[in-house]
C-alpha cells in the first residue's frame, strides 16, 4: 500500500515534469521564428556532444550540494530561505581560505603550488576551504537555529534576513577592500589553477566537484533514509507536536538546519573554486534558490535531489544554448522550472488530500514539503 | 541639521510606501489562513507590467504631442496593469493552493520564480530587451505647489513625493478598511480562522482565501509600479528582496493592520538612516556595509520582540504566530 503510495507519488512528479517540458516546448515553437531549430537547440544540444553533456553534469554540482541543503532543513521542517547568502558566504570563505594557505595572498596570480613560499599541499588547502565554506554556512544557519531556540523567532524570517545582510557584506569585502587591484572586475584575485577542482581529463569540463555533491547527496540520503536521526528529523518536520510527545529532542531540527547551511556553504565554494575560480560580485547568481527549488521538485528527497538538480542543470544549459543559437530569452529556463513546481505541488498534494478524505492524512496546517 | 532630518523623513516614507500595500495584503492573507509568500514575485510582475504599457504607449503619446493628459492617461493603464500583474500570478498561488491542495508555501516560491524568468521572457518577445525597459511615462511628477516641500522637517516628505505615493498610501487605507471594517474582511477572518463554521454559515472558504490572495497580488502590483516609477524603468531584479519585507512585516506587525504599518515605517526608516549615514561615501568603504543594517536590524528586532512575547506568555509564543 505505502510503497503503491510511493510509486504513484513518482509518477505524478514526472508527469508534472513531462507537462512544464511540453509547455517549453510549445513555448519555443510559438515564440521563435524558427520553431525547430530553437527547439532542438533547447531541449537537444545539451546532449550533443560528451563536452555539452559533462559540462551541464558539472554546472549541476553547486546546484546539487544547495539542493541538498534544502531538503536536509524543509524535511526537518526548517524553512532554511537563506541558502543564498549561506552559499555566497561559503563562497566568500573558499576564496579567502584558498588565499590565505596557498601563498598566493602575496604571490603571483597564477602558478604552480609552492610558488608563494609556504605553500601547502593543493589538495589540502582545496580540503580546508571546502571545510571553511561549510562552516562559514553553518553559522550563518546557526544564527537563525540560536535565535529559533532562544526566541523562537521563525527561521523562514531570519534565514531570510541574515542571507541577505551576509550577501551584502560578502559583495562589499569582494568588490571593495578585497578586490584585485590589478583587475577591472569587481572580484577577488583569481585563485590559482592548482587551488581549483581540478579537471579529470581535460579539456573536458568535469572535475572533482561533481563527485562531491554527489557524495555528499548519497550521504545525506543515506541519513535520511537508514538512520534513526533522519527518521526523527522526519517525525520533526511532519508533526513537531507529535514528535516532541515521543521524546525526540526538537533542538535537533536545529542542528538539521546547521547542517543545511553547511550544504549551501559546500554549494557555494564549489562555484568559487569550480568554473568561476575566483570569488566576484553576486557570485552565486541564485544558486540557492534554485537548490531550494530543486529540493521542492525532488519533495525534499536528498537522492532525488540528484535528477532534479540534473534536471535544472539542462533547462539552464538548454536555454543559455538557444538564446545563443536562436532567439529565445535565456530566462525561459526559471519560468519552465516554477511551472514544474506548480504542477508538482499542486499534482503531489491532490494525492494526499485524496487520502485526506478518508481520514489518512491531516488535510490543512501542518502540511509542508 | 534640519536639511537632514527632512532628508531621512523623505526617504523613510519612499522605502516604506512600497511595503506598505504589500505587507497589508499579505495580512489579509494571514487572516485568511493562507499566508503568500508571493507577494515579491507579484511586486516583480507589477514593476515589470507598469513599464511595459508605458513604454509600448510612449510612441503614440509622442505622436499625439504628449499632452500632459496623455501621460496621466499612460500612467493610469500602467497601474492598472501593474495591479493586474500581480493578481494573475496571485491568483496561480490562489488557485493552486485552495483548489488543487498546492501547499501555499512552495505555490509562492513557484510564483517567485515564475515571474522574473516570464517577465523576461516577455520582454525579450515583445520588446527585444531581456534587460532595462525603459518608462519615462512612469516618471511621476510632484503634486504640490512648489513652496508646500520647503516647509521645514516634514515638508519634504509629505509633499515633495511624486503622486504614486500617494496612491500606494490611498490604496493602504483602502486595505486597511478591507482588513478591519468590511464584511468581506471579517468574512476572509471567519475562512481563516474557522473554515468549518463559516462553510455552515454559507460562506465557502475557499472562494474567500482565492479573493485575499487577489487583493494581495493587487496590492503588492501596485507596489510594484511604485518601485517602476521611482526610476522610470523596469530592472531585472527591481524588487530586490522588498516582498519578502513586507511578509516579514505581516509578522512583526502582530496580526494588526496598525503593527504592520507601523514595521514597514520602521524599516523604512532604518533603510534612509542607513542612506543618510553612508552619505556620499564611495561603494568600497566601509560605510557601504550599512545597507545591511536594515536587514540585520530587522532580524533582531523580530527576535528580541518573540523574547518579549514569550516571556510574556510563558509558552513558545504561539500566540504571536501566524
């Protein structure tokens, strides 16, 4: 029965995804003056060569590490709406961590490792500012779980408000005191080829970051699906009140919350030091909205954060293509992802009030993703 | 010192007069037990629909001799516009939310992505500008008498202001009365708070909460031609954050159309103290981080006023959630 629930769920999620693509579809058509190659270079050109298709699979990997950070904090019923600061603030963290063990504060911009005298192993410093990022996340994300237990002030609110102070302080240091003095962009100093995910095989454009989001996905599947935190987490999100009457300790969607705004500081230093390679001015270019989309669409599911984030990941390569080779708006890709959203939340939902009728399931209140 | 003072009071109310609709007509979703969180997507629609019919009527208004009739004319269908704007995609969330059991919450996320990437869309079709849609019809001129904004402190700020202001201000009482004097509001508090007894009263809920989240989109469009207005144009990104101030607003306010008004001041304020304080210092020094004070004065105030609520009532302050 549940698992018929389950796989129906499923289904009605990519019939929502099939509908919002006929929609793109029709809308290339009527829009363009040259309907199929606009179509083709929409919905084909990401997968017409191994180059298209690993470098939309790499521009998934920021998105995909937010996209996990969403679904760790909405699953435990913290809306987290701060993923964008926590991953320009991740970002930020990256690049100042990277400058900081690699010499290159001082050195020349671009070198080999060692170049700056105390250097450190690349790997390692490249490790130690994936772990500045996670923990310049986390506690940008800790201020609004304090401020949650202390006050219970809503982390909707907070995690709004201090994403948006931090993105303003981050954009200032950047662009300000910290920019490259010898560059006409309003951005930090590149950071060292060395410093960055290196790339497998180039000139292909995968490199390490994607095996990170990843794993870091799997891993949170795993938590949320083997262990007994993320069943508690679970209980959390779905009815504190419930949760909090068997025992279950309501501080740890707190740290659930933590944990996200680590993810989106991973999502964000994977921008840094992946194809950016330096930290700019609105570096995240809405990399934590649109995790925190992808997480909606995936019904804040840690696997199915990966074919969702996939999934957006070829809508902004299909569109950015067709603006190139035709003459469609670049931005048809966020209103095909919210339109897809709609369906989902409205399709999604119907199945349980469905169960509502019949007394399974609380029909209003409560409710969440 | 003066010239200051009259500086911030200008300036406080041109911050809050776009949050002020918004914030009331999230309230009046509040009441009815359906709180958007779409209102920056709405406003980003108004903004963008408000400069596109000014700026689609700008050549027939040059060809007729612009007549300073023809513009108001113009500026008039751009409001309109803007108001429809934001109920079109108020009414996505609406209808999704109440008739197809959407959850509320991830049906205004939807929204709030939907309308920069449809706005562009557009305007990328009709215009052949993903970018800047330029309205100088929308420039709205002062009202008063000249002298009237030289009166000292406050009379800048109360007649120094283009008339769209006074429009937003008109259009907040007018929600003000809706929220607390009409037998519509009181209709929309009875479908929030008890959607059982009013369904037994003849009332249908849902009709109810599809109706507040219409008035909100409206509202918070207007608020969106607002912001349209101030620099004659559309901007991709023109609502920069100010919806999800006014949902923050709906909260600190307490439920009361008095509170909200009285927050969307305050960040106002906070917003052309933090002007006036950066002064004519350049974007790299130190005092360009006091644009996010507001922000994070805001969080703090929210915070400490929960502290207060809960010491109060001892519990978690429930009563103070919406």
């Amino acid at each position: 029965m549940k698992a018929r629930g389950r796989a129906e769920a499923l289904v009605s999620r990519y019939l929502a995804i099939g509908a919002a693509l006929s929609l793109a579809a029709l809308y290339a058509a009527l829009a363009s003056s040259e309907p199929l190659s606009a179509i083709r270079s929409f919905f084909v050109a990401p997968f017409g060569s191994a180059y298209a298709v690993l470098d939309f699979i790499e521009s998934a990997a920021p998105l995909l590490a937010c996209a996990v950070g969403a679904s760790v904090a909405f699953r435990a019923g913290a809306f987290n709406l701060g993923g964008e600061g926590q991953a320009a603030a991740g970002a930020f963290a990256a690049a100042l961590a990277t400058a900081a063990f690699s010499g290159s504060a001082s050195g020349p911009a671009i070198g080999p490792a060692g170049a700056g005298g105390s250097a450190l192993n690349p790997l390692l410093v490249i490790a130690l500012a994936v772990l500045a990022a996670a923990a310049a996340g986390a506690a940008l994300a800790a201020l609004s779980a304090a401020a949650e237990a202390w006050s219970g002030a809503e982390v909707l609110l907070t995690s709004f408000l201090f994403s948006q102070a931090a993105i303003i302080a981050v954009d200032w240091a950047v662009g300000g005191p910290l920019k490259d003095p010898a560059s006409n962009l309003l951005a930090m100093k590149a950071i060292p080829l060395a410093y960055r995910f290196a790339r497998f095989a180039p000139p292909a454009p995968l490199s390490a970051a994607a095996p990170l989001a990843l794993g870091l996905a799997l891993l949170a599947a795993w938590v949320q699906k083997a262990t007994r935190t993320g069943y508690e987490l679970k209980l959390l999100g779905r009815n504190a009140a419930f949760a909090r009457a068997s025992g279950i300790d309501s501080r740890l969607r707190g740290r659930a919350l933590v944990a996200s705004g680590a993810l989106f500081g991973v999502g964000g230093s994977l921008v840094a030091l992946g194809a950016a390679g330096r930290a700019f001015v609105g570096m995240t270019g809405g990399v934590g909205w649109n995790g925190l989309a992808a997480a909606l669409v995936a019904g804040s599911d840690a696997l199915g954060a990966i074919p969702a984030s996939l999934f957006f990941a070829w809508l902004d390569a299909g569109a950015r293509q067709s603006s190139m080779l035709s003459d469609l708006s670049p931005d048809s890709a966020a209103a095909i992802k919210a339109i897809a959203l709609f369906l989902i939340t409205a399709r999604v939902s119907a199945a349980r009030i469905s169960a509502a009728r019949i007394g399974a399931a609380p029909m209003r209140r409560g409710r969440r993703p | 010192m003066i010239d200051r003072i009259a500086a911030i009071a200008a300036g406080s109310l041109s911050a809050a007069a776009p949050l002020l609709p918004a914030a009331l007509g999230g309230l009046l979703t509040a009441r009815a037990g359906s709180l958007t969180v779409a209102l920056e997507g709405s406003m980003l629609a108004g903004a963008f629909a408000a400069a596109a019919v000014a700026n689609a009527a700008a050549p027939a208004l040059a060809a007729a001799g612009a007549a300073a009739a023809g513009g108001a004319a113009v500026a008039a269908m751009a409001l309109v516009a803007a108001a429809l704007a934001g109920m079109i995609l108020a009414l996505l969330v609406g209808a999704c939310a109440e008739l197809l059991g959407a959850d509320v919450f991830v049906a205004g996320l939807a929204a709030n992505l939907l309308a920069p990437g449809a706005a562009s869309m557009i305007s990328q079709a009709l215009y052949g500008t993903k970018g800047v849609l330029v309205a100088e019809a929308l420039r709205a001129p002062a009202i008063w008498p000249a002298g009237f904004a030289e009166i000292p402190l406050l009379g800048r700020a109360l007649f120094g202001q283009g008339w769209i202001l006074y429009l937003l201000a008109f259009a907040a009482m007018i929600l003000v009365f809706i929220l607390d004097k009409s037998v519509f509001g009181l209709r929309i508090k009875a479908a929030g708070e008890d959607p059982e007894i009013s369904r037994a009263a003849g009332i249908d809920p849902r009709i109810y909460r599809i109706a507040a989240h219409l008035v909100a989109g409206a509202a918070a469009g207007l608020s969106g031609a607002f912001l349209a207005s101030q620099v004659a144009a559309f901007v991709p990104g023109i609502s920069a954050g100010r919806g999800w101030i006014a949902l923050v607003a709906v909260y600190l306010g307490g439920r009361k159309a008095g509170g909200v008004a009285l927050s969307c001041l305050g960040f106002g304020f906070l917003i052309a103290a933090s002007n006036a304080l950066q002064g004519g210092s350049s974007a790299s020094s130190g005092a360009a981080l006091l644009s996010a004070l507001p922000y994070v004065a805001t969080a703090i105030a929210l915070i400490a006023w929960r502290r207060a609520a809960r010491g109060a009532h001892g519990a978690r302050g429930d009563r103070w959630r919406i």
